[in-house]
C-alpha cells in the first residue's frame, strides 16, 4: 500500500492506495467522485479522461501513484466557480453534445484539452482529436458543432 | 418563427447540467453499506459438458464470503422468453431452459458457470481464478445453415434440433408468391448478410441487489430501460417474489439500444445473492464482460426476390431467412425476426404478394435480440438493396423505380398484416432531392474523379413499425406481455405538476420534451413539471422505452392523464367562478368562463384542490391526481428517404463517407432538437454497421471480436457531418400528439444507403461484376470485390 497525495479540482487530497490501484479507480472509489466514467478495459473509450498536470489523460491508464503530487482537474472542476456551466459546457448543453451524458465526462475534458492546444480548430481537427473518445448516441455530429461553437467559430444553435 | 417553449420548440435539456458537471446518477455510482461484490466465473469455452466445479480452493481465500454454482438455483426457475412464436405449421417453437448459472452444460463463451461474492471486486475475481472446473469440451455449431443440417452437434440435448422455428408468413400467400415469380416479366435474386453487432451502449451493465431482513423486501439498482418489465420478470418467473414485495430502480442509463431491455442472469443473482448472504451485492461488467454476456442484435442470413413486370412495378417479393438466436432465448429474441421484420417487408411500397419465410436457429454464441430497430433494420435492408439491383438490372434509375412503387394512398393495408395510417413518400423523397441536392452529384462525381477517387450515390427509402403496440394484437402474435404504457401526473397543492412515467429516459430527453407537453396543455412554465420515471416505487407500472414508442406511447398516457386533471380542475374552477363546467377555459394557466371576464389562476385551483374550503365535495373527492393506461391502437409508421455519398479510394478499397442526408417524417414533433440527435445517433450506428462494425466467432465459438481493440466502433474522424430534416409531417392519426417516434429511423434507413452508394462507385468505375458486397465494407472487401 501507497500513501498518495495530490490535488484535485484545487482541493489537496490523500489516500492509501494499492500499487494497482488505478487512478480511475482512486477518484470513483476512494474520492467517490464518480463523474469519472469507466467505459471499458482497454484505454479505448475515452470516458475517464481527466486532465493531470494540464495533460488530457485517460484515467483508466495510469495508476494512483503516478499521480502522487499531481494537479488532477475531473469533470466535477469543470464549472464556474459560481456553479454554472463553463462556456464549454455550455456549448454541450446549447447544441445537444450530449444525450446519454456517459460519455459526456470525458469528452468535455479531451475538448477542453484540445481547445488549450489548438484554440480555433477546424471541424477536421475536432474529429481527429476525438479519436480517443467513443460516444455511441451522437453519431458526432453535435459534439463536433458544440467544440466549435465553444471556440467562438459561428456555428447555427440548435436549442433556442 | 421557432417557438421558445411547450410542443414544437428546441428547448434545452435540463437533465444536461448534471450530465455535465459530473452529477449524473448511474448505477455504478450507487455503493450501499456493507456491500460486497460479485464476479461471475464464465466459461471459456463454446460448448461443454460441466462434470464438475470444485470450489473448495476458492472459498478458502481471503475476502470471500461465498461462492454459488448452478446447484444453487437447482428448482429456481430459469430466465424467461417473453414472446413465443407459432411456426407455419401451427406448432409453437422450441423453447429451452435458460439458467441463472449453467446446470450440465455449457452453451456459449460467456456463459456463467459460477459467481463468486466477496468483500471487494479484487478478490472475488482472485478467488474465481482459483475455481477448478471439469469441462468436457463439445465440438461447437457457429453456422446456421449447418447447425439446421446437422443435428448430430445440438445446443440443447432436450430438444429435437437446433431449429428453433421455421416461421411463414404470410402462409396462405406462399403458393400465389410462388406463382406471381415463376411468371414473371423479370425477378431480381440477392443473396446478403445482415451482420452480428454489439449495442456496445457507452456505459457497461450494472446490478446492486439489496435484500432487508426486517422487512422481506427486495431493491435492484440496475442498467436498465423498462425496470417493470425486469421486476415482473425477475419476480414472477425466476426468483418467486411478488411484485409488492421487489422494487427495481434504473436510474440515469448510459444507453441501451436494445441491449438494456432484457431481463440478464447477473441481475437475477445478484437480487438472489442479496437475500443468501445477507449484504448488498453488487456486480459491475467490465466492457470484455459485456461482449461475452450483453445480447447482441441482427445476424440474419437472407435470399430475397423481386417479382417485377415489364414497367418496373413490383409484382411478388419472396424471403428467404435464417436468424441467429444465440445458446439461449434472450427475452424478446423471437419476435425481432418474425413480427418486427415480416410486417416490414412492405417497405414504401405496393407489393401486392409478399412471403417471408424464416428460420430461427440456436448456435453455441451469445445470445442475440433486440438492437436498435430489430427487425426493421433487417427488413430494409433487404428491400432497398434488392431494389437498387433490380433497377439496375433493367435499367431503370433507382428513384424512378422507388416512385412507380410507392404507396401513395392512407390508410393503406399492406399484405403483410399492418396498416399504415399516414404517410407521403414523395415528399420526403423530394425533400431529400433538396437537401442532399442529387441534381448536383454528377459535378461532385467529376471533381472525386479529378482526385482519382471513385464516388457513388446510393439512395432508399425506409419505413418502420414504431410505438409499439397494439397489447390485443401483439397477444396474438404470441406476445406474454401488454405493450401499453401509464402514467401518472400529480398536481401539487402550489400547483407544481409532477409526472410519473413508465417510460424511460437513457439518453432520449423525456425529462425535458415530456415537460415540454404538460407545459402547453396546461400553460404553466415548464420549471414547474417534474418528470420522474425508472424507479418501480415511484411509478405504479411501466413498459419502458423500445421500439421509438416513448412519446407514442408513454407521452400519450401522460396526454390522457393530463385531460383528466384538466376536466377535474375545470370543474373546480367552475365551482370557483360560480359557472358551468361546461363554460370553462384553461390557456396560459389561467380558467376563465366563456363570454366573460372571470378568471382563476391555475394555483387557485390546485390550492382550492388540496385546502378544499369552498369546493364541491358532493360532486367530487379533493386532491388532484390522475392516472391513465395508453394502448395504442395501432403502430405508427415514421418514414422517410435517405441519400449517402461514397468516395471510394480505387488503390485500397477504402470507403470515406463524402456527405449523408435523411428527410424524415415523424409526424408532429415536440422537441426538434432532440429528434435531430436521435436521427443522428442512429446515422452513427448504421454507418457503423454499413462500414465498421463486426462480430466474428471463430469455427470453436470464441469471439474474435471481444473488445474495442476488434471490433471497430465509429469514431469521430470515420463520421461526416449529417443533413438531416423532418419538415415533412403527416401526423400519426391515432394517438393525441399526432406524433410516430424517431429513435430508430437513423439505423433503419442509413445501412442501405451506404451500400448501394459503394456498389454504385464501383459499377460507374466499370466494375459490373460487383452487384453486393457484404457489411461492414471494409477495405479489404471493397478491394477485393474490386479485384475479383
């Protein structure tokens, strides 16, 4: 067993934890932070990506030890510090980026990720940069629209 | 203008915010004091004989509290079928025992032999790797048309083949198709596949079994999409515990397709688990878990023909089908074949004769039902690759051939036992002529020319059996459940409504568009209407969310509840206002007496309901609530045409998706927004199928196909954006919304599409040979039909 220290969402947290113990695992089971999404068993679907140290990652791949000392951002530090939906999430909710919101966790980390890095990406780039993330109700299409239009690209809204 | 609330407008999902701020309930996120978690021990191998499950080793390891095998639920009863099918010879089909945990054999990788309940999820899987089972492996049967050749090798020892039916339908119509084809100008012959996929729902199955001492009663948290339907099951037919006495709760769902309607063995266990061991027991699939023990969908083998006279219209359509059901009958199983994809096989189209023949047959793979359209898709398929052929085989362009067909008058009964009320196929087919601009394809084609790309227009139209279903006809067709649905709204005192819906919600939106309907019938905000559903102690019955049938269906009883709490506050009102009942309007919250300028505001009314002070309690009981069963009278008929653009690399065979469109009608519309998701989700699924996705079973039985590493989910770079549109609206005449269902159209419609969009690409590249490739159309296939 491992002592592990690290700060979440700006909060400092510890705990003790198996040298398996992913961190996937550690933020749902131990933090009981379960807006963390396990999907699958082989990194493939995306919906326990987290951002540590600013890097999108998937949760589900590293274990609670490598992020001993981390700063772990998780789908809960993703809103307004007055509560309301960031201007990422926002964009989801305006466009119907979501619709069984299983998925949803992970890809507002891996969009917000990409939109750090590329600030104004092109539609092919959001799709390209998804790869990583499997959404079985959307067929895309809305999540590629709410991206954009959280990069201040002029796409039609759909909700009113 | 676009309205900003009640029926017809995007409104906003309010069910988001907590989707998105990682807020959302899923059954995983339920841990229960004291719980203790289950691993299930699941053989390896595809056909066995169990000689022995020697535990001992295992029950002596740390954490374990107990481990059960098939002995356990040796008098228990099995998991049941829920529809049984008469075969063409009037016998009913073969219908096997399903075990909660295998008794003597094994039938497919997967199948659990034993579950093993320990303090955490690492040891019970350490101890179930400790279990010795003695098996004696079977040679394995994977292929259907052998499986009904040869009955040496039987899945099931008890009965007489693997032949689990051979269903003929419409039967008194088979000599008369046989004839109308021997006879005619023309017929059309294909032989295709429609392929096995996994539902692959993003969140894998869950189940939490809670057992209280005190009291006898039962919870089961579980992944599900109608948890009535799992609690009559689970209750009456496998464990013996009345429905009183077992709550099932299915909170927020992450996805079903299909998949999350069946009543599973793990949810059976650990609901029995619960009450033996007396704790919490709780058991999470891992995705390689869910590949091996989720039901999966399609897997039919077909030869069709297409009678044709000498001007192209249909004369006689002939099937011949073989559908997989897996090792065991999963519970919907046999109807997906037979009365969901027979009754399809109209299509758009008058085809005067019509005969489908089909053979459901058990093979040593999991089992296989309901995925998103079941049937349907199947049905269509068919139908609108046979056609593309046909009209290429006669030379007739393909949309001149759909339009010399259709139907074009309503109602219109089909020779295969539907009616459809409502309809106009050449107007979403010209709608689609707009929206994916087709006059435009041969200037595309030449610039896909220019990049030395192969590029082919493939088009069809779909029609689907929606809102299902009539409950006295669907008892005839061999249904052992009513398909209707109930619900219940509650006006509270201050006049907030909450709506209790057997229907339910993983991922469809009913806790807004269900809003969006009370909001304008009663002219309240819709802030104020509270939608609750999947919680069988919250909601009084429920035949949950399939078959596009949630506002159909579910939304109709809550209309008619509605109009009962509406007649019975109008008469409060009237009380109120000192007028007729008959008098009284209600818009915009507000009753007011016709011809007059009193009014009452619609909190008057609840509070007058609740604190009935000055209120007519001769004629009428306080209180305010009300509700209602919904049987439809019929199914719904959403239909629509579809058009798919390929540019298909000539070097590798690579398939890229150039544009998509869909012009849909679903009759009257509540949330547009929503319907526009739907029809993109199934668009993702069926492109998926059309192009990616597989379940391959090797000649012993093992999935090849068994986790995302295999099997090849649409990813967001293998997608183009869709044009889709739903301007097209003949209302549903049977149902008070006017409204026919959306949630499967896009997987329906769209594998067609696809197809006949590739095997365009390659007959204009001077590829004649090429009339069928089958799905998924990966590159290899592609390359090699090019090369053949």
């Amino acid at each position: 067993m491992t002592e592990v220290k690290m700060t979440v969402n700006g909060k400092a947290v510890s705990g003790t934890v198996e040298g398996r113990t992913l961190l996937s695992q550690f933020l749902r089971e131990d933090l009981e932070m379960t807006g963390t999404h396990i999907g699958c068993d082989t990194s493939q679907c995306g919906a326990c990506v987290v951002h540590v140290d600013g890097q999108a990652v998937k949760s589900c791949a590293m274990f609670a030890a490598e992020a001993d000392g981390a700063e772990v951002t998780t789908i809960e530090g993703m809103a307004n510090a007055d509560g309301s939906l960031s201007t990422l999430q926002q964009a989801f909710q305006d466009h119907h980026g979501l619709q069984c919101g299983f998925c949803t966790p992970g890809m507002v980390m891996s969009a917000a990720a990409l939109l750090a890095e590329n600030p104004k990406p092109s539609e092919a780039e959001i799709r390209h940069y998804l790869e990583g993330n499997i959404c079985r109700c959307t067929g895309y299409h809305n999540i590629v629209k709410a991206i954009q239009a959280a990069s201040g690209q002029d796409v039609a809204i759909a909700a009113e | 203008m676009p309205k900003d609330g009640g029926i017809g407008a995007s409104t906003k999902r309010r069910e988001d915010v907590r989707f998105l701020t990682g807020s959302g309930h899923y059954t995983d996120d339920i841990n229960l004091h004291g719980q203790a978690y289950v691993h299930f021990l699941r053989s390896e191998v595809a056909h066995g004989e169990l000689k022995g499950v020697d535990t001992s080793a295992a029950e002596a390891m740390d954490g374990v509290v107990r481990i059960f095998t098939g002995a356990d639920f040796e008098g228990i009863g099995g998991l049941p079928c829920g529809w049984q099918i008469t075969d063409r010879f009037g016998e009913v089909m073969q219908e096997p025992a399903h075990p909660v945990l295998a008794q003597g054999k094994v039938r497919h990788v997967g199948d659990p032999i034993a579950a093993v309940v320990a303090e955490s999820p690492e040891a019970a899987r350490d101890a179930a790797e400790a279990i010795v089972v003695d098996i004696k492996e079977l040679p394995a049967v994977i292929d259907m048309k052998e499986a009904v050749a040869n009955s040496d090798i039987k899945v099931h020892d008890d009965l007489t083949s693997n032949l689990c039916y051979d269903w003929g339908f419409v039967e008194e119509n088979r000599d008369a198709v046989d004839e109308a084809i021997k006879n005619a100008h023309h017929v059309t012959t294909l032989e295709l596949k429609n392929q096995r996929l996994v539902a692959n729902p993003m969140e894998p199955r869950v189940a939490v079994g809670e057992y209280s001492a005190g009291t006898g009663d039962y919870t089961l948290y579980t992944t599900s999409q109608n948890p009535h339907v799992i609690r009559l099951l689970m209750g009456a037919f496998v464990l013996g515990i009345p429905e009183h006495k077992l709550r099932v709760v299915a909170p927020d769902v992450g996805g079903g397709f299909g998949s999350k309607i069946f009543h599973y063995a793990e949810e059976a266990f650990c609901t029995f688990a619960a009450k033996a061991v007396r704790r919490p027991v709780k058991w999470t699939a891992s995705r390689s878990e869910a590949f091996i023990s989720d039901a999966q969908g399609r897997d039919h083998v077909t030869k069709i023909e297409l009678a044709l006279d000498k001007d192209g219209h249909f004369l006689a359509l002939r099937t011949d089908t073989y559908a997989n059901m897996g090792a065991y009958l999963s519970t919907f199983a046999p109807s997906v074949p037979t009365w969901l994809h027979g009754t399809l096989m109209a299509g758009n189209y008058k085809t005067p004769l019509i005969y489908v023949n089909v053979k459901a047959v058990f093979t040593n793979t999991v089992p296989v039902d309901a995925y998103r359209g079941a049937g349907r898709p199947e049905a269509t398929f068919q139908l609108e690759r046979v056609i593309d052929k046909a009209a290429r085989e006669m030379g007739i362009d393909p949309i001149a051939l759909r339009r010399k067909n259709f139907v074009t008058e309503f109602p219109y009964a089909t020779p295969v036992a539907v009616e459809y009320d409502t309809g106009d196929y050449e107007a979403t087919m010209a709608k689609l002529e707009e929206i994916a601009d087709l006059k435009g394809f041969e200037k595309r084609r030449a610039a896909s020319a220019e990049k030395g790309m192969l590029r082919g227009l493939g088009v069809n139209c779909y029609i689907e059996a929606c809102g299902i279903a009539p409950s006295n006809l669907v008892g005839q067709l061999g249904a052992r459940a009513g398909l209707y649905e109930s619900a219940t709204v509650r006006v509270n005192a201050t006049g907030g409504l909450v709506v209790m819906t057997g229907s339910h919600s993983h991922g469809q939106g009913h806790e807004t568009s269900f809003a969006q309907v009370i909001s304008d019938m009663i002219g309240v905000d819709a802030d104020m209407v509270e939608i609750v559903h999947g919680d069988t102690s919250k909601v009084p019955m429920g035949m949950g969310t399939y078959g596009s049938r949630s506002i159909a269906v579910g939304g109709s009883a809550m209309v008619r509840a509605t109009e009962k709490i509406i007649a019975k506050a109008k008469k409060i009102a009237a009380h109120l206002m000192e007028a007729s009942d008959s008098d009284i309007e209600l818009k915009d919250g507000q009753f007011t007496v016709a011809g007059t300028d009193k009014s009452v505001a619609w909190g008057d009314v609840t509070l007058a309901a609740y604190v009935p002070h000055n209120y007519p309690l001769e004629d009428i009981e306080p209180g305010l609530e009300e509700t209602a069963f919904y049987d439809p009278a019929n199914f719904t008929y959403p239909a629509g045409a579809y058009s798919c653009e390929v540019e298909v690399d000539p070097d590798t065979g690579k398939v890229t998706i150039a544009s998509f469109a869909a012009a849909d009608d679903f009759g009257n519309i509540v949330n547009p927004m929503i319907v526009d998701g739907q029809v993109h989700g199934g668009i993702g699924q069926g492109i998926g199928q059309a192009l990616l996705e597989n379940t391959v079973y090797d000649e012993n039985g093992q999935l090849l196909t068994g986790s995302y590493m295999d099997y090849a989910m649409p990813r967001a770079d293998d997608l183009p954006s869709f044009s889709v549109d739903h301007s097209c609206q003949t209302p549903c005449t049977h149902n008070p919304l006017g409204v026919k269902g959306c949630g499967e159209a896009g997987a329906i419609g769209s594998p067609p599409a696809v197809v006949n969009a590739v095997v365009d690409a390659l007959q204009r590249a001077g590829h004649t040979n090429v009339t069928h490739i089958d799905m998924p159309l990966s590159p290899s296939r592609v390359w090699a039909a090019m090369n053949s």
